[in-house]
C-alpha cells in the first residue's frame, strides 16, 4: 500500500510540473500572438500536438482562465479572450500600485550587479530600437522591470507582479509596435537607471509612475483606434 501510495504521489507530482510547462508554452503563444483573441484551445488537439496526455493540458488551462486570459468552454477546452479597455484599466491600475511599491523597496537593496544587468539591458534595447523589433524590445523591456522587481526582497509582492505579467507583457508588444513609444520607453528607462544608480527613491518613485502611466495612455490609444 505505501509503495503504491509513493507511486500515485509521483506521478502527481509529475503532471504538476508537466502542467507548468504548457502554461508557460501557451502564455508565450498568446504574448507572441501564435494565438489570438477567438482561437480555441482544444485538449485532444493540444494534445496531439505536444505529444503529452490531456491531464497536464487541462491543469494548464484551468491556470490560464483563472489569470483571465482564456474562457473555458465545458467539455470543449478554451478560447483566448479578447482584450479590452476594461482589462488595460484593470491591470495598470494594479501595477502602477504595485510596482510603485517594489521599486521603492528595492532602491535601496538594488547591488552593482544588477544595475550593471540594467546597463547591459539599455544597451541591447538601442540595438533592437534601430530594427524596429516590438518582440525582442518586449522581452527586454519586461527583463528589466523584473530585475529591478526582484531586489525589493518582499516574495509575496513579486508573486503577486508575476500573475499580472501575461497580461503585461502582451500589452508591451502592442505598445513596442509603435516605433516613437518604443524610443520614448527607452528613454524613461534610462531615467529611471540614472535615478536608482543615485539611490534617490522618490525620483525612481516619481519616473516609474510616469512610465507606466505612459505605457497605459499608448494602449489605450490604440484600443480606441
């Protein structure tokens, strides 16, 4: 009985980690727009597809219509939601809040490591800046944020950061496919890197909330279009 217990727990544990994997791998479909608003996500598809069994699949889903980024259909599986302006006004609010509060934080724990990762970020950004490359700018975009985020040594806040991200990041993409948003983020950026590196918490304060107001009004410009 307790070996069959073990068994039973592991391979539990198992579709845990399985169900991890293709929530990661259906998020990244959904911030690169492999999938789009009105497209299904069918378990005996994705199945077949990924070459995995429907129950890490279903955890999966489950996962991201609880983050509010799919619908579930009973019996049928999902369909990526469409976004709007309720959802753009939503997550910003929380983030400015949020996010205001981590950077604080990590003003003062922030290590030369790190900005030196910061630094080397900026600079990877200017090259992508010249291609006109929304993805990649993305990426780094929300690789800096995150560095920043991670030095605030409160593990409930990042967590908290970490279930908004999906939602973030796919509105960075949207806001890095205008070519004078992406060079304008850059340079707030930099603004912020210059404020952390002088340690003045209520300039890096002020520049973060700007930015993310920023961020927000370009969405929302093109929501309304």
């Amino acid at each position: 009985m307790i070996s069959g217990k073990k068994s039973i727990d592991q391979d539990f544990f198992h579709h845990m980690d399985l169900s991890t994997k293709v929530y990661d791998l259906l998020s990244n479909w959904l911030v690169t727009q492999k999938i789009k608003a009105g497209d299904r996500l069918i378990e005996e598809s994705l199945s077949k597809e990924l070459n995995i069994s429907r129950t890490p699949i279903r955890a999966a889903l489950n996962l991201l219509a609880k983050d509010g980024l799919i619908e579930l259909i009973p019996r049928k599986g999902g369909s990526v939601r469409k976004l709007g302006i309720k959802d753009v006004d939503e997550v910003y609010e929380i983030r400015q809040v949020l996010e205001g509060l981590a950077i604080c934080l990590s003003g003062s724990k922030i290590t030369e490591k790190e900005l030196n990762k910061l630094k080397k970020l900026l600079k990877q950004s200017k090259i992508y800046l010249s291609k006109n490359s929304a993805t990649q700018l993305a990426k780094l975009d929300s690789e800096f944020h995150r560095i920043i985020i991670n030095c605030c040594g409160n593990k409930r806040l990042i967590e908290f950061l970490e279930s908004l991200y999906n939602f973030v990041q796919i509105f960075r993409v949207m806001g890095y496919y205008r070519p004078i948003r992406a060079k304008q983020a850059w340079k707030e950026h930099d603004k912020i890197l210059k404020a952390l590196i002088k340690q003045d918490i209520d300039e890096v304060r002020k520049l973060m909330k700007e930015h993310i107001l920023n961020t927000k009004k370009y969405i929302l410009s093109d929501f309304q279009k």
